[in-house]
C-alpha cells in the first residue's frame, strides 16, 4: 500500500496540537504508514525537532518545506489572517512536484478512525474532496454561497484531499491574489472564501459527519439524522473530529461533548512521547 | 517491580466491559506488568476464552477462579444482588494464600493514568483503601452514617485494595452472613454496606478525585475544588474514572462528560482486539 501523505500548515505556536493530531493519527492508524509534509514560514530548526523526534518513533517521513516569503511579495496579507493559509491552496505550487496527491488536515483536528478511506477515495478530475459542515454551519453556508456567488455547498477549508497533479494545471497563484484583492473587503474566512469562490465547482463533496466533523455541533447532527448520529456512532464511524470555532478543547472553559477526548489525547501523547503537554 | 494484581468480579454479561476495562489499564500502564484475578460462579469456559487470549495479547496473566456455590449456603442472597457482590469482601478466603494484596476494581471503570501510585501505597495494618464519594453522595453518606451507625465516611466498595494477609485474620463469611440476616431490610447497597458497617473503622481513605472518581458528579468535583478539578485536571490526574449508578456510557442517551471518552476506549478495543462491540 502507498503510503497517506498529509500535509500540515501551521506556525509555531500551534506545534503541541500538531503532536496531538500526529499521536491521534498513530493510534488509530495502526499499521498504516504516514508521510508528514509541513509547509511553514521560518519555523526555526530546533522548534522542529520534537515533530521530527516524534514521527521518527512512530515510523512516519517527517518533510518540513519552509516558503519563501517572496512567493507572497504581491499577496494582500490581512491582520487577522497569516500568509500560513495560502499554503494549503499553493500546495500543488510548493510541495515537490512528484507527489499526485496529499490529505491536508488543519491542526485543531483529532483524527479518531482509520484514514485510508479517505486517501483512496477516486478524485475523477477534481481538485478537492472536502466537505460542507451542516447545522448552524449551514445556514451560514446559504449566506456564504450569496456573498460569493456560488452555487456549491460551502465547504469548509479545514479538511482536504486535494489532487496535485490537477491542481498544477488548474491553480495560479496570481488567480488567488487577484481574486482576494478585488474581495478583501467581503472576505470573512479568505482562504475557505477562495476555495469556495474559485474552485467550489471543482470540488468533490464529503460527508462531513465522517470526514470533518464538526465538534461543536453534536446536537445538529443528531438532530440532522434522525438520532442515529449518537455519541457511539461517532465514535464509531466519525474519522476526522474538527475542532472549528474560537473554543477550543486545550482552553479552559470548553464545554462542549468531545472536549475530554481531546485533552485525554494530548495527556497521553505528552506522557508517552515526552512531550510537553497542551 | 512486582506485577500489580487485580482482582474482578463480574457475571458472563459483563465481559465486554471488563475487556474494555483491560483496554484502559494496557494503555495507560504502558511497560507496567499485571495480574488479572477474576472471581466467578460458573462463567463457561468458552465465554472466558476471549479474554484470556486479551490477556495474553497484553502480556498480562489470567487467572479465572471460579467460587463454589456452597459457601454460600447459608448466605443471605437478595433478589436484586447476586452472590457475587460478596466475593470481593471474601476475597481474602478465595484467593491463594500466597497473594499478600490485591487491587479490585468494578467493571463500569475505566483506568486512564498509571495505576502504580495506589498499588504500592502503604496499607499498615488496614484491611482495605477505599474513597468516599463526594458531591451529592456525601449528602447520601451522612445518611449512611446515621443508618449504619459508623463514624468513618461511607466508602464506595468499587475500588478496594485489599489487605489479604490482614483480611485472613480479621473478616469471616459467618460475621458477613449474620450481619446481613440481621439487618438485610436496611441494606440498600449490601456489600457496601458491609464493608462500612464492620470495618469502616479499618479502611484507609483514598483521594477519590484520583482514585475513585465518581464520572456523574463532575459538577460537583469541579465545585468542591474551587474550580480546580476541572476536564483537564482530571484528563491528567484521574487514575481510575468510575462511571457509577444506572446510567451507563454503553447505553443509549449517557450525557454526562466523560461518556465519549468510555465509548472510544470500547471501540478501540474492539477493533485492536478483535472484540465484538459493546
């Protein structure tokens, strides 16, 4: 079997959710193997060595791919949100040009089911697998695909197969710059806007209830499928629980159902990987 | 280090939990060695075939004992508690006699940090180490107190070290027996009420926020403690989570907080283990 390929694209501070991810990823993974491509902005060396350490224990290919600041020279860069979140859109542009594909997962992401599924799912030509979040999130999809003239569901950003080898043909990085100059003012989320506005027609929908579940939203998704989508359904079948919105489960205070999951796993991976813990 | 032994005591419908309890303690221990006792009336040999090759996967050894019904001849057995209960106050007379102590554990418990710290705590001269439940069940345990006329707090009888050198000399089957004849219309909770009732006065308390953590009463952990003890603080200092009392994480419709967390252990043990799913 292929090795999965994931990509990651953070910045410093986010490193501990990172070995959390990467700890969820090996437990319930078993016996898979795992190439980890993170694309960063000058992460210095030493920060990087305890993702290094980690991935070598587990037998992953851990490839850091710094980016040159100067590929951004001409991209609007808002306060609010760091260069970082081109990258996953650039991917195909900044990633060595032999890989066909790559899963890219955001980091506030606790991957609790095996991926494989999901990295053989076929791509038929498009650029992205992702997925539209349901529930209040889909409301808000309907004022989204109003805001940027779309048709397709509003996908979110955070968990995507994207397919490389189309993307070199189809994505510029010029196309996203002009795209996001001429929308600044209207951009909320710039990047999932982008990937929304420019490519949402070239996008293979998922169910997010496996692939990028949003952990806020347990009562929308209950309520969304009749009551079969139950704690124990997503634990059974949910493969990638998404951590979206401002509250997160590292932060005091978090209340919602899957907090204690989280903070179990990043006990666990500081205790047996050595980690400072979250 | 000498292996911890544990001691359990369940009826054939219970295995399933008792594998996931298993689960919890491997994961948790990691390089630590165990011993699994488990007292039973009659579980058939193939129903205990699955976790004795569990054990073995674990490098744990498995020493099923089955209880004669004899003993219990003369005992009072009432409709809704079975034999069973007795077993973990007579363990002392069912166990060989070389085991000096011993760890039991209910099988609604899952064990999330190392169980050593308890497992070498000093026992000098004390029959057992048991926790008292706070929050609403300290009300519970003035009443208890009244009712069973003890000074010491109402110990819940669901994690006990037992002292076995010390129980040989001082617990019989007859002054368990006659103190159940004699009062058998007051038991509400007959083995736990025993264990209270005639050696409340020789049972070392243990911090239940660590050792015996009542996982209904999170809410009132978190306000006993001034906040403290809250999801974090137990992620990383809980050893043993009791899930207590009649709603169970298995069954349909658990709400409490760490139901998520009991569910992900039983699924991963079934897929790691080959296990049917609770």
């Amino acid at each position: 079997m292929d090795p999965i390929r994931l990509l990651v694209s953070l910045d410093q501070n986010y490193i501990p959710q990172l070995e959390v991810l990467l700890a969820s990823v090996y437990w319930n993974n078993p016996g898979d193997s795992m190439e980890v491509y993170l694309l960063h902005s000058g992460i210095p060396a030493p920060a990087l060595e305890p993702v290094g350490r980690l991935c070598e224990r587990m037998g992953y290919s851990f490839y850091p791919v710094p980016v040159e600041d100067a590929l951004f020279a001409r991209a609007p860069i808002m306060k609010q949100y760091p260069k970082e979140m081109y990258y996953r859109l650039l991917a195909a542009r900044l990633l060595p040009p032999q890989l066909d594909k790559i899963l890219y997962l955001d980091p506030d992401i606790l991957v609790i089911n095996p991926l494989r599924p999901l990295w053989e799912m076929p791509l038929e030509g498009r650029l992205f697998a992702a997925a539209a979040h349901i529930g209040r999130a889909e409301l808000a999809g309907n004022v989204n695909r109003l805001r940027l003239g779309t048709k397709a569901p509003y996908y979110n950003s955070g968990v995507l197969l994207i397919n490389l080898e189309e993307c070199r043909n189809s994505i510029s990085e010029q196309e996203i710059f002009r795209y996001v100059e001429e929308h600044k003012k209207e951009l909320v989320l710039p990047d999932q806007d982008v990937l929304n506005a420019l490519y949402g027609d070239r996008i293979l929908p998922l169910d997010d209830a496996i692939w990028n579940y949003d952990a806020r939203h347990y009562k929308s998704y209950h309520l969304a499928s009749s009551g079969q989508h139950d704690t124990k359904w997503v634990i059974q079948n949910t493969a990638i629980l998404h951590f979206c919105g401002k509250a997160k489960p590292w932060k005091p205070g978090y209340f919602y159902r899957f907090g204690a999951l989280y903070l179990h796993y990043a006990h666990r991976a500081g205790q047996f990987f050595g980690l400072k813990e979250i």
